[in-house]
C-alpha cells in the first residue's frame, strides 16, 4: 500500500538520503526505537495538505503516471519536511487569526484577515505543481473572434 506518492516509508526515506540536503527536521520524527509513526503522519498530512486544496489537481497514486510520481514524490518529500519544520508555528499563528487578532503586538506580527483560510505551500513545492500543469489556475487569453471589424486582436486599437 502506497504511503503519500511515495511506495512506503523506506520510499520516502530514500528521498530523504538521496535527493535532500538538509534532512534535520525530518531526521528528528525517527524516534531512537525506530518507530517511523510520526514521520508516516508528516507523509500522509503532505499528501492531504497537497490533494484537498483546490489550488491543485493532482493524481492519487494508483493513477499517477511514472513521470508525474517522480515529481509527486519530491512535491510529497518537501512539503512534509515543511510540516516537519514549521507545523508548530503555523498552527499557533493560524490561532491567533481564527481570533480575529491582526496584530500580535509581543512578536511584532501583522496578520492580514484574507489570509486565515490560505495554507502556506513552500515555493518549491508551487514550482514543482505548477511546472508539471496540477494548478487549477486559468491562463488569461485572447483569440480572433467573429467580429464586424476587419482587424485582428493583435492590432492596437486604443487610439481613436
């Protein structure tokens, strides 16, 4: 059974050896008995965070091509380790927030009141989502359309 876009824990893990830098938050959900609960949880609350925001269209694992996991798998990896390292803090904040607070006078923080429902998504992980087409976001366009003029929609016409 699938764990995330991952293939199990050891899957995720190998991301984690291979492909990541800085592993230091990650590395401290392994408790010294090696139960991987807690690092299963930050996989499996990466993927949901990922799935159910509307922001993205994204294939469970079972459908997903082998190139989109690659991709899915890294957009998985990084998104734990965020949670991993900043979940704490998010939550806090985004408590302060559902109180209405928009200033935190102690800490200096402003706290805009469109943002409460808005879950923060690493910059790399938007990259990966959007670099591989699983954004929902509609390209703004134009196109010749049946019309009494005879110009073109890519001549200038706002001078009159």
């Amino acid at each position: 059974m699938s764990l995330g876009w991952f293939d199990d824990i050891a899957d995720a893990e190998a991301y984690f050896t291979d492909e990541r830098l800085v592993t230091t938050a990650w590395d401290a959900l392994d408790p010294d008995d090696d139960d991987t609960t807690k690092q299963e949880k930050a996989v499996k609350n990466a993927y949901n965070r990922i799935y159910y925001d509307p922001s993205y269209t994204v294939p469970t694992y079972a459908v997903a091509t082998a190139a989109q996991l690659v991709i899915l798998k890294k957009v998985n990896g990084e998104m734990a380790y965020y949670l991993a390292q900043h979940l704490e803090d998010e939550d806090r904040r985004k408590g302060i927030q559902a109180q209405a607070v928009t200033d935190a006078g102690i800490v200096k923080e402003s706290y805009s009141k469109d943002d409460l429902m808005a879950l923060p998504i690493p910059p790399f992980v938007e990259a990966l989502l959007k670099d591989e087409g699983f954004t929902t976001e509609k390209a703004f366009g134009m196109a010749n359309l049946d019309r009494d003029e005879d110009e073109s929609v890519d001549k200038k016409v706002d001078e009159f």
